[in-house]
C-alpha cells in the first residue's frame, strides 16, 4: 500500500450474531474527501458495518483497513484519525455541554481553545452552560457531531446524524460536513434513512439489504440500474420486491 | 497545552465529582442519612449517667391526721415541691447528681402508674416508717429504692457521703457511639463504592457512553481510576462530616493514630473499588447490577459487625466473617477510635484489604465489557 488511493479498504467482512447473520460479505473503498452514504431499511447491517470500520465491534471474517492500518495493532493512531458519531449516545446528563466538550477534548490533548472553535463550528455556543438532560434532541445530536469534530478527523463515521432534525438543522449540518470537505478533505461514512440526505451531500450512496451491498453508485448512476427508475423505492423494490420503506 | 486541567485525568474526576454532587439525593444519603442514623441509634442506645427515680407516695392515715412522718419532714426540708409532687436532688461529684422524683397518689393510682412504668417504687407512707414496693428482678427499681431509703433515713448528706471512698473510672471507648460511629464509617465506604461506582459504570454502559469514550485515544484504565478517585475524595468528606458530628454531639474521639486511620480508610476504598468495577464489570441492566450489589452488600451489613457486634454468632462463623472487608474495617476502625490503635494492630487489614481491591480491580478489568 505504497501510495493508498483509499482511505478506507473493507474486504469482504462478515459479522453474525448468534444466528443473525448482520453483514454477509461486504467490500467497499472509500477515497480521501470522499462522501458516502449508507442506505437501507431497519436491521440492513449499516450500524454493524461502520462500528466495524470503528473498531467498536470485530468482523468475524474479512480485513478493514483505515490509511493502509488495521486496527488490531494500531489502536491509538486510528482513534487520532477517526471522528465519529453513534446512532444512540447519551452523555452524562448532569454535565453542561461545555464540560462534556472538555472532557472528549482532554482525550486528544486539546484544549479549550479547540472546544471554542468546535462550539462555533457546531452552532451550539449558546448552549455551552446548558445540562446535556435539558438540551433538546437535536441539540444533543450537535453536540455528538461536535465531540466528533474535536480532533479535526480525516474520516467522519456518522450513523444517522440528522435522524430526527428539522429540515433546516439538518441543513445546517450538511453544510458543515460540506465545509469540512472543502477545508480538509475529510472523508465521509454516513448512514441513513433520507434519500434527499444522501443526495445532497454524498458522492457515492450505497444501498445495503440484509447484510449485502445491492447497488452503489451516484443517484444517476444507481437510478439507471436495471432500466431505469424514478426513485430509490422504485429501485429497491426492482431489486427485492419489497418497499425500501414501508 | 499541557496543563494539569486539560489532562484527561483530571477531566474525568472533574466530570465525575459534578455527577456526584449535582444529584441531591447524594448529599441526603450520603451525608444526612449517616448523620441521622449515628444520631438515632446513639441516642437511643447510650445510657444516661445520671439517675433519675420516679416513687409513687401513698399516705396511709396514720400521716394523714396532721403529724409528719420523718419521710415528709425530709421531703419538706429537702424537695421542691409542685402541686402534689416533690423534686429531691442528691449530690455528689463523683457519683453524679441523683434525681427522686416523689408523686403523691392514691394507692389504686399507684398501682397503675406502676404498671405503665411511670414509677417504680412505690411508698406507703406512715408514722413507724415507710413500706416499699417494687420488683426486686428491676435493677432500676432497687437502685431507686436504696436511694430512697436512704434519703429517708439519712437525709441527702449520705449519698453526698460517698463520694470519698470513690475513685472513678471513665472508660473512654466503651459506650454504644464509639462503637457504633467507626462501623458507620466503613459502611459508608462500602455502600457510596458499590453503589456509586457500579452504578456509574452500569448506566454509562447501558447509555452506550461507555463505548462512545473508548471510541477515543482516552485510557481505559483513567476512566476507572477517576471514578475511585472521585468516589475517594466524595468518602472522605462524608466521613469527615459523620465525625465533626460524632465528636461534636456525643464527645467521640480518636484515641489512636490518626494516620493510621488514613490508611485503613484508603485501604477499604481500594477494597470496596475494586469490588465495585468487579460486580459491573460486564452487565448493561441496572436491575441484575442491583441484585449483585445487594447480594455483596447486604450481608455485609446484616453480619459484619456496624450495628452489633459480630461475636454472638458461633464460633465456626466467627472465623469467616472476621475476614469479610466490612469487618475488617470497622474492626480495625474501633481499634484506632477505642483502643489507641496504630499502624501496629491495623497494618494487617490495610493490607489484606488493598489486595481484594487489586486484585478484584485487576480481575474486573480483564473481564470488562466496554461495548
Ligand atoms: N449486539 C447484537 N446482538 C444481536 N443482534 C444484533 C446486534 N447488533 C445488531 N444485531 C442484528 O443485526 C442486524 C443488523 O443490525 P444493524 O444495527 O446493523 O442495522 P441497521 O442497518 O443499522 O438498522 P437501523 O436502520 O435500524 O439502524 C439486525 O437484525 C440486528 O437485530
Ligand atoms: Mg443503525
């Protein structure tokens, strides 16, 4: 891996719980500044798959390499070059978002003038002095974004960031992962449910089922599948029968 | 950028001193509640020096035509009297001041308040001298009636008599509180470490917090470390508060080392810490972390010694339960409060005791469950 064109390598990983098979086999490349995004129903395997690429939870087959490193022997460079954001995370309720934002800060040896610049980043500089319990819900999810920020990553794993935003914060948002592309070519893993979501902000959508990739490409590229299709239902139910949402 | 407040460490006892003492229900159970129960329990359990004697006076006619009977010259002489009543304090230094409380009644009326346990010797009162009845088996009973008697017959000078062939022995440490506040101590280690810590590891787990911060370059083994720590600063305030109070209130002292005290204080947190992170070191349901908590503490509670002593079990249980952490702490705690302990008679327990935490600690850790 001499001059890596990927930042992101997943080689044909396979995850089961019990007998759950959660990812069955699944490849993908992700290049530096690039912005994708995971699409598919409830239980299609997205959140395994990127807490996979996290480091959070171990394939049981198959090989994920992040800048050319895996992260069995590279812990702590990883930890330095990954941001990310959980699907469901609820920070210590009695701590304002200021000492929450202290605290992930001290994890990267930053200091408060970082945690400064990610709250106006964030949008959330009226808030610092607020207790996370008293933060509403899409305050809360700025602030995940913002402790995924902290370390200035060159990867961004977020799994469902905007799920449950107006419309205008999840504008907001977008344009800040727009900016961070612009300024520092970060790249982008993002899962989610909105297709105008992935449209807007990513290069590449992937779309997964039951553990498996079934189609990936830009929207034109994807929609052209098969003859062509008006949408994405129209094209998951091409492919499996079923709505892609009910 | 390498300031001490910018050091994860200290982020995370920081942030964890503020869930502390934000949650008010802390500051009641863990500084009010002790305070009240050393309180309660000391009261009621600690006997007053002094004695009071309640009689009941039943005047038989023969005093009643008008002639004073000697008790009633001396009840004059020496009482205070209120409504049908007469106050007698006998003095004496040594001894501590007695009080004879006389009541003058009917003699059906007496029988009653007899029973009630208002009174506990009751006089019948004549002219050829006084008729006492009471329950021989009271001890209360016969010390009031020898006080009375005498009272009767010699006036309040003989009590105050005594005093010379007297040499008092005040044995400090021997009361109920001295030996009730030292287990107090050592259960409140126990109980803020196993539920505080477990409780936080639990609900940050079960918050998915937990993997969220292991998701960083943060330490795994700084983020327990902090909750000790915290937890260790949070104990020793409340125990610091508990013994201002039980020096203040009921003159409980430290008769031993004080830095010997220390020790085992910071041994007995290692102990119980170490315990903590082992019973949550892989559940994400507060309801099976609460059955082991429960399980580990409360017999602790019931057989280690903190309210009574341990030594009324038989003997076979005696030797196991001398070695449970609670009992050596608060064993080794009332060696030091009572005995003029010093490192010399604890230094085994501290020993003893920061082992379990390390190793416990270090059994936890390797079983841990981070996601
Ligand atoms: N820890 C686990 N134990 C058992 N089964 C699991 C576990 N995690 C995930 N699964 C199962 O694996 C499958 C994929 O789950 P996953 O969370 O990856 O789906 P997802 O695509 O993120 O869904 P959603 O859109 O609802 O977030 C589901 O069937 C889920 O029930
Ligand atoms: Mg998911």
């Amino acid at each position: 891996m001499i001059d890596a064109p990927f930042i992101v390598e997943v080689r044909n990983v396979k995850k089961s719980f019990k007998d759950v098979h959660a990812v069955k086999g699944v490849s993908l490349s992700i290049k530096p500044g690039e912005f994708v995004a995971l699409l598919g129903p409830n239980g299609a395997g997205k959140t395994t798959l990127v807490e996979m690429v996290e480091g959070i939870q171990n394939p049981d087959e198959g090989e994920i390499f992040i800048s050319g490193l895996q992260w069995k022997n590279n812990q702590h460079e990883l930890h330095q070059l990954i941001g990310l954001s959980l699907q469901e995370t609820r920070f210590m309720d009695k701590l304002t978002a200021y000492e929450t934002m202290r605290l992930f800060a001290s994890f990267y040896k930053l200091d408060a003038h970082r945690v400064d610049e990610v709250f106006a980043l964030i949008g959330l500089e009226d808030k610092k002095k607020a207790f996370v319990d008293n933060l509403s819900g899409g305050q809360r999810q700025r602030l995940a974004l913002g402790v995924a920020l902290l370390n200035k990553p060159q990867i961004l794993l977020l799994d469902e960031p905007t799920t449950g935003l107006d419309p205008n914060a999840r504008r907001e948002i977008w344009n800040i992962l727009l900016g961070l592309k612009k300024s520092q070519n970060t790249s982008l893993i993002l899962t989610s449910h909105y297709m105008e979501e992935a449209e807007y902000l990513c290069d590449r959508i992937i779309i997964m089922d039951q553990g498996t990739i079934l189609a990936q490409g830009t929207l034109a590229e994807i929609l052209a599948l098969g003859g062509g299709h008006r949408s994405l239902d129209e094209l998951f139910i091409s492919l499996t029968g079923r709505h892609l949402y009910e | 950028m390498n300031k001490i407040t910018n050091h994860q460490l200290y982020r995370l006892v920081v942030a964890h001193f503020a869930e502390i003492i934000r949650e008010p229900a802390v500051i009641f159970w863990g500084v009010i509640f002790p305070i009240l129960m050393a309180w309660g329990l000391g009261i009621a359990f600690t006997q007053k020096t002094g004695v009071h004697a309640k009689i009941a006076i039943v005047r038989t006619e023969q005093t009643i035509d008008g002639r004073k009977s000697k008790l009633f010259a001396g009840l004059t002489e020496n009482g205070i009297k209120k409504d049908s009543s007469y106050l007698v304090t006998l003095k004496n230094e040594k001894l501590g001041d007695a009080q004879l409380n006389y009541f003058e009644t009917s003699s059906s009326n007496a029988y009653r308040l007899l029973k009630k346990g208002k009174v506990s010797v009751i006089i019948e009162d004549s002219n050829r001298g006084s008729k006492y009845s009471f329950d021989p088996s009271s001890q209360d009973a016969k010390a009031a009636y020898q006080l009375a008697a005498d009272f009767e017959q010699n006036g309040t000078k003989s009590y105050a008599k005594m005093q010379e062939s007297i040499v008092p022995l005040t044995l400090k440490g021997s009361r109920y509180v001295d030996f009730l506040i030292p287990g107090l101590l050592g259960m409140g280690i126990m109980m803020a470490c196993c539920w505080g810590i477990s409780y936080t590891i639990i609900d940050r787990r079960s918050k998915k917090l937990l993997r969220r911060m292991v998701a960083t370059p943060m330490r795994k083994t700084n983020l327990l470390i902090a909750l000790i720590t915290a937890r260790f600063f949070m104990n020793l305030a409340e125990a610091i508060l508990l013994f201002i109070f039980a020096w203040i209130y009921f003159d409980v002292t430290i008769q031993g080392s004080v830095s010997a005290l220390i020790l085992l204080f910071m041994a007995g947190n290692i102990a119980f810490s170490g315990i903590a992170i082992l019973i949550s070191s892989r559940t994400a349901s507060s309801e099976v972390g609460n059955g082991m908590i429960n399980a580990i503490v409360t017999p602790m509670m019931v057989v280690s010694g903190v309210f009574f002593s341990y030594h009324n079990f038989p003997d076979w249980a005696v030797s196991v339960i001398q070695y449970l952490p609670l009992s050596m702490i608060a064993d080794g705690f009332r060696t030091i409060f009572n005995e003029g302990g010093t490192f010399v008679d604890v230094w085994r327990e501290a020993v003893i005791l920061a082992s379990v935490g390390v190793s416990t600690f270090v059994i936890g850790i390797k079983t841990f469950k981070w996601y």
